[in-house]
C-alpha cells in the first residue's frame, strides 16, 4: 500500500520532466505511487510519462485533451482518491525537482508532530541545486494561520505540502481562474490548528530563463480579486476580523502592483479597462477598509491621494486642525 500519492500535472513539458521524474525516484522514502497527467502535450511529455510508467511501476499516467492545470490537478486529485489507497497527497510541478529527502521528511514530520499538514521551504532556481543548511531540516510547529500570515507566498502553494487526504475530500480546485492556489489552500489551512514546516528549501521551484522578453502585464493578473472576496467573505464569517484585515492589506498591495503594471502596459482597449478597473476597485477596498478601520493615513495616504484625492485632502486638512488644537 501506497503511503503518499505524488501528483504531476504535466504540459508541454518534455524538457523537464525527466527530472522531475528522476528526484522522485530518488527519493530515501520508496512506499509512493505517482500519477502524471498529460494535459493534452504537444511535445514529447507524453511518450516521456510512457517511459517511466515502463521503468517504474509506482508511475502511472492519465493522457486528456488539453482543459488547463485546474482541471489537470483535479484529474490528480480524482484519481489519487479513486485508485490509489494512500493516506496523503502532493503535488509536484513537472518542470520542478525535490530533494531526496523530500518525501521522508515530510511524512516524518507530519507523524512525529501528530499533524495532518507539512510543508517545506522552496527556493527558485534556474538548474542549481538548492543549497540546504542542516540547521534547517529541523521541523517548526506552527499554529496554521500564524503560518498563513507569516509566509503568505509559501503558505499558498500548491507545492511544497504534504497533506493528509481528509484535507483535500471536498475541495477541489476553480476551473474557471487561473489562481487556484489563493482559491483552496486557506480554506484547508483553516481547518487545522497546528502544521510542521521544515526551513530547508527541499522543493526545487525552476524559473525559466530562456526567453528574455519580460512577460507583458496582462488584465488576466486581475482574476485574484475574485479569491481575494472570497478569502474575505470567509474570514469575515468565521470572525476572525485579523484575518479580514490580513487579506484587505494584501488587496492593496496587488492593486497597486497591478496599477504600476498596467500604467506601463500598451494602451489597447483590454488595457484601458482593466486601468477603470483597478480604479475602481481601488476605491472600492479603500472605501471599505475605512469603515471596517483598517486604514491608517500616515501609511496609506499615498494610494489614498492617488485614488481618493478630495477625500484624503480633507481628511488631512481636518486631522492638521486638530493637531493645531491639541
């Protein structure tokens, strides 16, 4: 029997998989299977992901019609639950690679800490090895959502966690965004009080530097506010009112990255709307941040002039008469 289930969704993926599929069969932890699905690839992923179901019988793979990375993780996620009968799961990016001792630790320090989610720190790479400090395989018993505010990145990924299957047995990921990370991961971070993080970046995240053009900004990077409501919404329901403000913080930060990107970007009319979007928006999360008391003016009056003038103004012209009292 299976002890974790590794999913692999996997497109266009043949110069890489390789060795993601190497650094899983290297791994000290052997009582794994492993389900790659190939998500409709026009390269060689495919008959690559044959080879090593050939070469390893704990590999298994599932070829579709291209439906996009959402679906494809809930392909993994179907069929880790349907024909595999291991008790935890992760998710590995073809194009990434792990240490050898990845798996062992992770379930480890799961165990030993009585825990139903582990994570590990990453670090992103263009070919080199991570260089791991031995201080920092040590595992951290965190309280889940300290964890969520602490390392929001980290915390969000989809990789670099090993979860007990009880997690994952009713979510599934959005098929209609293309953040599903910032969708599922604190919904099930809240459902536990307590995880381990080991330090050590034993996920090895690969950035690709073979093309040199920079990524255009594109109206798409906006999708996120749709899970930002929704992490709001929760948080609100569950009255935990630090959370709401946590996730408002990171709101307008993303508004005014985005901002500054699309101020840079060619003015085509999907550009143009998106600039009437973040503006409105802006003032929007603004407005409720005021009322829920989470603005303070010294910090925030930059954004506060950029997309509420006249009220910042008087705002700032009231608090000077008041200083002057006082």
């Amino acid at each position: 029997m299976a002890q974790i289930t590794v999913m692999m969704a996997a497109y266009n993926a043949g110069q890489y998989i390789r060795r993601a599929l190497d650094s899983l069969r290297q791994q000290t932890f052997s009582d794994f299977d492993v389900i790659i699905v190939n998500d409709g690839s026009k390269d060689d992923t495919g008959a690559i992901a044959d080879e090593y179901v050939s070469l390893d019988s704990r590999i298994h793979v599932i070829h579709q019609k291209n439906s996009g990375v959402c679906v494809t993780r809930n392909n993994c996620l179907d069929w880790a639950y349907a024909s595999s009968d291991s008790q935890w799961v992760i998710f590995v990016d073809s194009d990434d690679w792990v240490h050898p001792e990845f798996l062992e630790r992770l379930l480890r320090a799961a165990e030993e800490n009585h825990v139903l989610i582990s994570a590990c720190g990453y670090e992103e790479t263009t070919g080199a090895d991570p260089v791991i400090d031995p201080k920092d395989l040590e595992p951290i018993l965190w309280k889940t959502m300290e964890f969520y505010q602490a390392n929001y990145v980290n915390a969000i990924m989809t990789c670099c966690k090993l979860y007990h299957k009880s997690c994952y047995k009713d979510i599934r990921h959005p098929t209609d965004n293309y953040f599903d990370d910032e969708f599922v991961s604190y919904r099930m971070l809240y459902t536990q009080e307590n995880m381990t993080v080991i330090p050590a970046p034993l996920y090895a995240y690969f950035v690709n530097t073979t093309g040199l053009t920079k990524k255009k900004w594109t109206p798409r990077l906006l999708d996120a506010w749709v899970a930002y409501e929704k992490q709001i919404a929760f948080f609100t329901e569950k009255g935990r009112m630090d959370l709401v403000r946590f996730r408002y913080r990171g709101w307008l930060e993303n508004i005014m990255v985005n901002y500054a990107a699309a101020q840079e970007a060619e003015p085509t009319p999907e550009v143009l709307a998106a600039r009437k979007r973040i503006h409105k928006t802006a003032r929007k999360v603004l407005r409720r941040m005021w009322k829920l008391g989470f603005l303070e003016f010294r910090i925030d009056q930059d954004i506060l002039f950029l997309f509420c003038k006249y009220q910042a103004k008087i705002y700032r012209f009231v608090m000077e008469k008041l200083h002057k009292k006082l």
